[in-house]
C-alpha cells in the first residue's frame, strides 16, 4: 500500500493508505471512532486484486493531522477529497460497522 496525503477543510492533511489496481473501481474503506486505515489492512489486500482500494485515516486519526475541530460537515469534506482522487460515478464505501454486521 502507498501513503496519500490529501488536503482537507481548514488545511488539515488526510493520510489514505491506496493500493489495487489504479483502473478499477474504487472502494473506501472508513474505520470507527479510535481506529486508523491500518485496521483495515487484511480487507485492502483482499480486495487489491480486484479494486482500488482507499483505506482513510480520518481527521484526528493515525496519519492524519489533529485539528482539535470537529464536526459532520468537516469529515464531509474529507470525502470530497477521497473522491476527487479517485473519480468514478460510483463508490462503494464500507465501514467498520457494517463490515461487523455483515460478519
């Protein structure tokens, strides 16, 4: 996996682990609250083989920066910028959460 550093609101870096086939269709990969991308390395090497995978280092987590602010439209604005590096119409995003349901 390579390490991404994306710009997110208020000038805070984003850390995205990126790895699979740069041509195929992306997935993000989003953790829960305390977690980092890294949780999520099994999962992304699973999925390289067929997709472009996008594990997130969300604000105030693992490589990302620590604002000290957050708020719902600020982690927004942090997928606009996973989507801008990966443009497609459309993205399968998967979280921590329903990958436990769906366990």
């Amino acid at each position: 996996m390579r390490t991404l550093t994306l710009p997110g609101a208020d000038g805070v870096k984003i850390s995205v682990q990126e790895c699979g086939d740069p041509d195929a269709a992306p997935v993000v990969l989003l953790h829960a609250l305390g977690d980092t991308a890294g949780d999520w390395e099994t999962v992304a090497e699973a999925l390289a083989p067929d997709f472009r995978v996008f594990a997130v280092d969300l604000r105030g987590h693992g490589g990302s920066d620590r604002p000290g602010e957050y708020s719902f439209e600020l982690t927004l604005d942090t997928g606009h910028n996973v989507h801008a590096a990966a443009p497609a119409q459309f993205i399968t995003t998967v979280t921590s959460w329903l990958l436990e349901r769906a366990l």
